[in-house]
C-alpha cells in the first residue's frame, strides 16, 4: 500500500499546488478542505502516513485540530506538519506547542518540505 499524505486546507487552490508538486515528486496524496472533514479522512484511511495542516482555517482551525488528533488513539502517532502564512516570531513555537510535529511557512518551499517528509517517512 501506497504511503499517503492528507492536505487539510480551506484553499482548493492551495491543495490543487501542493497535490501537484507532491506528485512529481513520486508522493500520493489525499486532501480536505475542513479539520473535520481531515479528521474524518485520518480515521477512515490508515494509509494516510502524515498530515501537512493549514493553521488557519474557519470553524476549526490547525491548531484545534491537531489537539483532536493527538487525543484519538487510533490517529495520535500520525505526524502533522503545521502549514501557515503565519510566519511571526513564536509561530512555530505556538505550532509545536499545539502538538504538531513540524511547520513550514508559506509560500512553501519544496525543497525543505521535501527534506521534511523524508525525516519522518524514512
């Protein structure tokens, strides 16, 4: 079985890039557009093998979302990378405090995404 990422993001135009350049890089990916609906995906599809989660969303956001995941067993292992514009000074830290695993700043940087993902799927 085919290791999959999730993109939870409210922008299809952000999923629709980063689908794409996932892609040609040899990765599958699957995507939603709310945290709820991500979650969703997570507990259905245990091919999903990391998480790249927009911080800012509406209704829930990364950060409520990832507390959701790190409190459902079955979900709690998966590694989330926290994707925000949000690129002030105590972010990341806010990030990683939220329970994520990682964060990247947007506008994404493919190389140092890809860097990312090969530390936590190797």
């Amino acid at each position: 079985m085919a290791k999959k990422l999730l993109i939870i993001d409210d922008d299809s135009k952000n999923i629709f890039a980063l689908k794409a350049t996932l892609k040609a890089k040899g990765f599958e990916s699957l995507s939603a557009i709310s945290a709820a609906e991500g979650i969703g995906i997570l507990e259905n599809e245990p091919s999903v093998v990391l998480v790249l989660m927009d911080m800012m969303m509406p209704e829930m956001d990364g950060y409520e979302a990832i507390q959701v995941i790190r409190k459902k067993e079955k979900i709690a292992h998966i590694p989330v990378i926290a994707v925000t514009a949000q690129a002030m000074a105590g972010d990341r830290e806010k990030c990683l405090a939220a329970g994520a695993d990682n964060y990247i700043s947007k506008p994404i940087n493919v190389d140092n995404l890809l860097l990312m993902l090969h530390k936590y799927l190797n």
